[in-house]
C-alpha cells in the first residue's frame, strides 16, 4: 500500500504524482499545505515522519505491515522505478541511464532548489529583497537552467527529453515548466523545451498529475 | 579511460574524488579553475563539453574511442556505481538503497544548491547583500540541513552514515562538512555527523580525496 504526503502546487511532488500514473500505481494522496498557518510541513506529527519538513513523503506498506517512509523526490522516483519496474523511466544500458540522470538533476539541483517556497520566503523576509528582485531571481535561474539543457535537449530529445520515450528527465522537466508559466518566464526561445512539454501534456499520465486537478487544489 | 575536470574547492568534484579512489579507479584530473578571470567554466571549450558551466564533468572513453561525456556528481556517482561495482556505494536491497539516497540527496538537493559559488556570486552581486548577510544565508542553509541529517542519521547511522560500510551519503557528507569548517559554521550540536566524518576522514580514499591535497590547490 502507498501513501503520498503532497501539496497540489508542489513540483517534487508533482513529479511523483507522473510516475505513479505512469505505473498504473495507486496511492493514497494526503495534502500538505505548505502555506496555511506557517506551513503544516513544520508541525510536529509530518516533521517526525520528515525531519526536513519538505513534500513529498511516500510511505510504502508491504504485506507484513513494515513501513519504507522515504523523502526526496528524485529518491522516490527511484525507488518506484526499482520496485515496479513497469514503464520504465529509465533506459536499460548504463550510459544513457546515466545521460537521463544529469539531464534530471540538471533541473533537480540547479533550477528547482533555488526557486523553492522555502528560499523566496528567506529572500523576502530575512533578505528582505522586494517583490521585482524575487522575480529577477525566479526568472535568473531557470533562464539558466533551461539554456543550458536546451542546448543538451539538441542533442538528446525526440518526442520526449531522451527519445521517443517518457524519462525521469519528462518528470522533471514538465513541473519546472508549469511553475515558470506561473511565474511569467518568457519560455519562446526553448523550443525543444516547448515541443516536449506539449508532446507530455497529452498524455493521461500528466494531465492526471497538474496542479489544478488535484483533490487540494485552491 | 576516465577524464575527470574539477577543481580543488569543488564540493561536487570532491565527491567524484572519493568514489573513483574507493572503487580504485584511476582518472586523469583536469582542473577547471572557478575563480580565475571570471571563471575558467565559463569559457567556450568547456561549455562546449558542459553547457551547465559547472564542474566535474566526467569523461569515459571506452576501447572503441566512444565517448561519455557526464556531468552532474550525483549522475557521475551512479554511473560509476553501475559500470564498475567493486566497493560499492549502494547497499543492495531496495529499501536500504532508496533510504541511502534520500539522505544524500537531502544534501545534495537542499544544502549545496543554495551556498554553491554561482549563488554567493548572485546574492552579493546582482542582489547587492553584504558579507554578513551572506555568511548568514550559508550558515542558515547547513543548519536546516544538517539539523534534519542528523535526526535521521540517530536512525540509520553506524560507523558511517548508513551503517557501517561507506555509502553514497558519506560521499556527500564530508565535503558539506568541510566547507561548513571553511565557512567557520559551529557544528557542535551535530554529534552524528562530527562522529561519522571523523571515521571517513580516516580512509585514505578520504584524504586523498581532500581539496588541499589536489594538484591544483592554492
């Protein structure tokens, strides 16, 4: 049995939700709001199950009643992929699977870090930069990003990231993409970016995952 | 035959270091030079091989003269894990392996994105924040961290991180708590994780490994 400690605007979370549809996995989905009253991710019972008070957890239960509770998304993508190897989200031979892990992490540890909830809340409080700079940082950073795996996508995209197949790299990708349409990022000059995001939008397994579908969704 | 481009200070680099000398892999060191007229990353060759900008980038040429080009440590680590698994850095079962990275991605994901030098750069340039206000924003990021880590390592924690055999978590570790020592952050409080880099920084693929033992230290 699954459960999945979310909140609908959460991209980590987000890339989960892809990847269990993809699997054809349920879960039990249970909303985090990490706005209201400070942030439930900080009171006490969800930072015993995760200390870094983040989403999203996943709680696997196997038939014995022993509990995997496991934070980190890119870990829990992982995990489902070892665990229930169907639709794979990873090629099989060992370079290309390397290849879609550093096209992944490229998003999941210089782009999505930086732009997370908890680091605007820093620059704007402690920092106390004003609303224009948090967006000149939003912006900064996935033009960043996003120049440099355009230039990788060239190279390595077909229908999706790497080929004609769905990735860890889609999963990625797509979220990022659905936070700098929120933001405002004028994203015209990615155009394998847009091409794949377009191409992934129109499958089941996405649209079942967007924010606005979510049972928690404002 | 392994190309490894890094620089000494690199925390990212340092962890490459430590997985090549524990599999006993040898490597050409290539050192890019991240402070030097702007930043030797930046310049076109290299970009060329790393649109990122970013070191290490690993190289892997096969018999056949194939080339892979790899960047990201945390895609570098796992590509060595698969292509040459003596002393491994995984545990083998799925449970324990999602548990080991999760860990190390809570630093690799959540701690070094926000203090690497492109964010210092950023925050005390375009930003225009102060040293102070920058020591701050480092010390407050490896607090957050390292206070979750060493919660859960009271869990997983043996004579390393995960137990007593090194894993991908202690990879990470050492080099985030060498450069919290570099940036003077007090770290009395993280008994777990004081204990564990003592028992690290006792391996010679660990001291190897250290910046101040590179070719290309200052």
């Amino acid at each position: 049995m699954l459960k999945l400690y979310g909140y609908w605007r959460s991209s980590a979370a987000y890339r989960v939700r892809i990847a269990l549809n993809l699997k054809g996995l349920d879960a039990d989905l249970l909303s985090v709001h990490l706005v209201k009253d400070g942030g439930e991710q900080h009171k006490a019972d969800y930072a015993k199950l995760n200390p870094q008070e983040l989403v999203p957890t996943l709680v696997d239960i196997d038939d014995s009643g022993n509990e995997l509770v496991l934070s980190q998304s890119m870990a829990i993508l992982e995990y489902l992929e070892d665990s229930y190897p169907q639709s794979a989200l990873l090629p099989t031979d060992a370079k290309s699977k390397a290849l879609v892990r550093a096209l992944a992490l490229s998003i999941a540890c210089e782009i999505h870090p930086l732009n997370n909830l908890k680091v605007l809340q820093y620059l704007t409080g402690e920092i106390g930069i004003a609303d224009e700079a948090k967006s000149a940082w939003y912006h900064h950073w996935i033009h960043e990003g996003f120049g440099a795996l355009e230039q990788q996508l060239e190279q390595h995209a077909g229908r999706f990231c790497f080929g004609d197949s769905v990735t860890l790299v889609d999963l990625c990708l797509i979220p990022q993409v659905y936070n700098a349409h929120r933001f405002k990022v004028d994203l015209t000059r990615y155009a394998n970016i847009l091409r794949v995001s377009e191409n992934c939008n129109q499958l089941d397994a996405f649209i079942q995952a967007m924010p606005e579908n979510q049972f928690d969704a404002v």
